[in-house]
C-alpha cells in the first residue's frame, strides 16, 4: 500500500461477437508501444476510475516456509509477499500503488500465482488472488493471515479487506464433483454483483453484495485424443468472463492436458446461470477475452502451440460483430497475460505474463 487511488467508480465491458468465421488474413503490424516494463508476472488489466491504466502483478513469490507444491515440475511454489498493482499513467510513465500482495513461486519468480486479475465498481477494487491445487494445502496460509485463494477488496485509500474465501467455497461445494481444485482467476464487477472464474474449480460463481456465493456455471470435462490418441478427459480450466449486451456470460478456456491445438473454446452462460454453450471453437489455450466500444470481441491466447510443448508465442484475435476474425500482432506476443481495450478502442497487453521482472504491458496497433 503505497499510494492512494483516486475515487469513482467504473462499470464492466459491454458487448461480444460470437458469429463464427474462418480467420482472416494476417497484415503487417507496428511495432508495439511499451507502456510499463520490469513487472513481476503481469496479469489482469482494468482502466480506472481515473482512466489509467492498473495491471496486477502475481509477483515472484519468496523463500518463506510456506509453501505449495508446484504443478507444472520439481520443487514448490513459497509464500512472498511480493504481489502488486502498478498504474500506467503514460508510456514509461508508471508506479507500483498496491504492494504486499500475496505471492507463491518456484525460485528465481517464474510462473507465479498471485494476483490474477482486477477490476472496479462500488467505489472500490477487487482483485483476485489465485491458489491452485487443493484448498486444504492452504491452511497454514490461512493461519499466518494470508490470503491466497481469496477475492480482496481495497478502498481508494490503500485498505486492503478479504472479502471472499474462493478456495474455501470450492472445498465446501465443490461445483464441478472432481477432486478439490481451486485457483480464482479472472473477474467481472457489474452493476449488482461480481463474477468470478475459478479455473481450479472449473466453476463461474457469483458473488453477490451481501457476499454470499453461488455457482453460475459448471464446465464439465471432455474427451480429447491423448497422447498415443488414446481418448482422456480434459478439464475446461475457464480463465476469462465477461458481460455481453444482452447480459449472457462469455467464459474463454485454457484447457487442461493434453493441451490440444485448437481445442480452445469461448462458451456463453445465461445472466442468471445455466449450461455453458460454445459459441466460438478453434482457439489454443485462452487466457482472456475482452470487449471494444466497437462491439467487436478479442480472443487472447497464452500459447498457440499448447502449453506442452516449448516457447510461448501468443495469438491475439478480433472477431468483429459479423464473425470475421483477424489476427492482431502475429508472431510478437511472447507469454502474454491479459487484454484491455480502452475507450478509444486502444488495445494493451500484457506480455512475458509467467516472468519476473521481464513483464512489460504494450500498446497495439491495428
């Protein structure tokens, strides 16, 4: 807590193209804009009451003894308390506002878990603090006051409140019947409630102002060829929400393994929570979708080879209100994390999204 964040509040993103079409052609781009550099594995992106720009960092963990155990290879994930918020005002025109937020990774800070995501509404922030894994590994957390797994409020003057446990209420409901999994991930404030996806839980909740939570949605596994092409089950693993024009919910997948290309689905949940349906196919490990004042849709993945296999080189797609799609930036996004589209219908990124200290949010051009 460093700074203060000035007042007002902003509402959630408006509209949503779910037409399907062949992906356009790929036309030369500018070279980005870099907006903010040396970030600890950036992730989510809001505009604020003050239209600048917060992007949340998930930090680079620390060497405490609290600790979890790493999903993706040897070793564990230790507790620092090295999370944050940094606004962009301008081009290299930026400052860290929130610091001390919860951080777990393996050493040397790569592919952190911490803050995921942001947003803005009842004249506050909230922000999502993932987990991942079992939310009974958390206990020790819980014990020494941190809030890993949780859904934080924080006033414009810096006060910090948990306000949800997501990883308890997946321990208790459980929505989707596997095995405990929780890691809350992206978030939506609209005018009445929050939305929340937990890509642990393979779950979409809804948080409600008097901060009880229900379950939207579940996304069920399906079978995909495996390695060898036996079939296995997948899980959905939802890592973006956001609010259409006629209220309906549009949640983009990571997948779980294997990973398949092109196995990436966006579906649509009724406003008042129902079975998910795909409405776009064809996509590799969705890490957010966004909406322009255009009405226009950005599909953002974090690996367009699948998260198996090396390099991370990212795709970022508009689908227009009529379905016609074209790739934005092709071949530049290494890793990337998050979309934002302002009012005037710029895009930002963020870039490097699983480094410490390399991550950096870009502006686009079309």
């Amino acid at each position: 807590m460093l700074h203060t964040m000035t007042t007002r509040w902003i509402g959630a993103a408006g509209a949503v193209a779910c037409v399907l079409a062949a992906a356009g052609p790929v036309s030369a781009q500018p070279a980005p804009v870099v907006m903010a550099q040396g970030l600890d594995n950036p992730r989510g992106m809001a505009l604020g009451p003050d239209n600048a720009i917060y992007v949340v960092e998930a930090g680079r963990g620390g060497a405490s003894g609290l600790c979890l155990p790493n999903p993706t290879g040897p070793g564990q994930r230790c507790y620092g308390a090295t999370g944050a918020v940094t606004r962009i005002d301008a081009p290299n025109v930026q400052a860290r506002v929130l610091v001390g937020l919860p951080s777990v990774a393996v050493p040397g800070g790569a592919d952190a878990t911490g803050p995921h995501d942001i947003d803005f509404g009842f004249d506050h922030a909230f922000i999502t603090v993932g987990s991942g894994g079992d939310p009974a590994l958390l206990t020790p957390f819980r014990q020494a006051g941190v809030n890993l797994g949780s859904l934080l409020m924080v006033s414009y003057t810096g006060v910090i409140t948990p306000i949800i446990d997501v990883a308890a209420y997946e321990a208790s409901a459980n929505p989707d019947g596997g095995l405990p999994d929780s890691n809350v991930y992206s978030l939506d404030i609209q005018t009445s409630r929050g939305v929340v996806t937990d890509a642990g839980g393979n779950s979409l909740l809804q948080i409600l102002p008097d901060l009880s939570v229900s379950t939207l949605a579940v996304f069920p596994d399906r079978m995909v060829p495996g390695p060898g092409g036996t079939p296995i089950p997948m899980q959905t693993v939802p890592t973006s929400v956001v609010e259409g024009p006629d209220g309906s919910l549009y949640v983009g997948e990571l997948t779980g393994f294997p990973f398949p290309l092109g196995g990436a689905n966006v579906y649509r949940v009724p406003a008042n929570g129902g079975t998910p349906q795909v409405v776009a196919t064809g996509f590799t490990n969705i890490i957010d979708i966004a909406i322009g004042p255009d009405g226009a849709a950005y599909v953002l993945e974090h690996d367009i080879n699948g998260l198996a296999t090396a390099g991370s080189i990212g795709r970022l797609t508009r689908i227009g209100p009529f379905g016609d799609r074209s790739e934005i930036a092709a071949g530049l996004l290494t890793a990337p994390g998050n979309v934002l589209i302002g009012t005037d219908n710029s895009i930002y990124v963020s870039v490097n999204s699983t480094s410490a200290g390399s991550g950096q949010v870009w502006r686009l051009s079309r």
